[in-house]
C-alpha cells in the first residue's frame, strides 16, 4: 500500500532554533496533513496542504507540498520548549475501493532549554 | 464541543478476555479511525469506515471487529485479548479523507 516515510525517527535541537522535518512516499498524495501530538493526548493538525508547490503557514510553523506530489516539509522556527512531541505527516492512500488516512511513524522532536 | 469521545480511558485486561473501547462523534462526520499506537511505532490504522453500515479493514485487523450502525459510533471490539495487544488506541473522524481527523484522547490498554 501507500506509505508515508519519515526519519530520522527523533530529533533533538536547542530552543530558538529552526527545525525542518520531511515526509516522502513512493506514490502521489493529493493531500498533506502534519499533525503534532503532545504526550498523552491524541494527535492535533497542523497545518492542511491540499496544492502542489503550495507553501502554508500557522505561526511559526511552515509547511510545503512537493512539487512531485511525492513529499512533504515542515519548518518550525524559532523553537520553544511547547514544540517538544511527535510530529506526523499524514494522507489519504487508497488499496481498496475506499481511501483511508494514512499516517507516517512520526518524528519526535525534543527541545534543549 | 465533545468532539470525538472515548471510552474507557484505561484498562487491564486478563488474557484471553474480551472487550469493546468506545467511540461516538457529535460531528455528524462520515469517516471513523481506529488507530492503535505502540511506543515508537506511529499510528497503525486497525479498521475504518467510510459511513454507517460499511467498515473495512486497515493495516492491523487481526484480532478485533468493529461495527457502524449508526453515523455517530464505531466500537472497537477484541474478542480474545493477548499480550501483543497491549497497546493505546485511539478513535479518530473525519467528514472527508482529505479534511481534518479530529482523535480522541485514546485508551491505554494493558493485557496480562
């Protein structure tokens, strides 16, 4: 089936720096979704992605739609400690007569004080 | 603004008991998720369903059964948990496969 890639598997960075995360798959997504997920609590979106070459904002968040409609990146600048969780690229992948959302294994991201 | 609801919260099963997590959506959403995640591991889709009465099979099925008789629930339900089962579950609707997955906040289960 269609599958959603992301590495490295955790990240660590210092707070105030800029993160950049990527998701790749073999096949063509239509759509990109990141999402982020605090410890303990369900995953949350981030930001939608619905265009090739389209470039999104929310704060300090950024995200783009690969041009192939094979992958996906997401910026985070100017990190604090809240950015600390599991971020996963996620789209809707089709094996059967529905489609379904599929999620990448996340990145988690730790932020040094 | 209850979103989607999940119960229970926790759980400890004894091998080879049976159960059913819950889930209801007050979103009116025609897509249902059940996703169980292992530390480390992502989300694995169990089943899903794309509105009452059809359900199908995700990643991950073996072992559990699910239903959708009406738009608002989706239960999840082990027949004869195992250890491998041990995991955190977690529901999730969407009104389209390309829109918002709204989750709820998840079950952690544990089988011994």
């Amino acid at each position: 089936g269609q599958q959603l890639n992301q590495s490295p598997q955790s990240m660590f960075i210092q707070e105030g720096e800029d993160v950049s995360m990527n998701c790749t798959s073999s096949s063509i997504f239509n759509t990109w979704l990141w999402y982020k997920q605090d410890p303990g609590e369900g995953p949350v979106l981030l930001i939608a992605l619905y265009k090739a070459g389209e470039l999104t904002s929310n704060g300090r968040l950024t995200a783009q739609f690969g041009i192939t409609r094979k992958d996906s990146f997401l910026n985070i600048s100017a990190s604090i400690p809240s950015d600390v969780g599991i971020y996963f690229c996620a789209g809707p992948s089709s094996t059967g007569a529905n489609s379904k959302l599929t999620f990448g294994k996340g990145i988690t991201l730790s932020v040094r004080p | 603004n209850a979103g989607v609801t999940q119960t229970p919260k926790f759980r400890i099963l004894k091998i080879g008991q049976s159960m059913t997590l819950q889930c209801t959506q007050d979103m009116n959403h025609n897509y249902m998720y059940w996703y169980r995640q292992d530390p480390g591991m992502g989300l694995k889709l169990i089943y899903y369903s794309v509105g009452a009465g059809i359900t199908d099979k995700g990643e991950v099925p073996n072992g559990y059964n699910v239903s959708r008789s009406t738009t608002e629930d989706f239960p999840l339900r082990l027949e004869l948990a195992a250890p491998s089962q041990t995991s955190v579950y977690f529901c999730a609707s969407s009104l389209t496969v390309n829109t918002e997955a709204f989750f709820g906040q998840g079950t952690r289960l544990t089988v011994v």
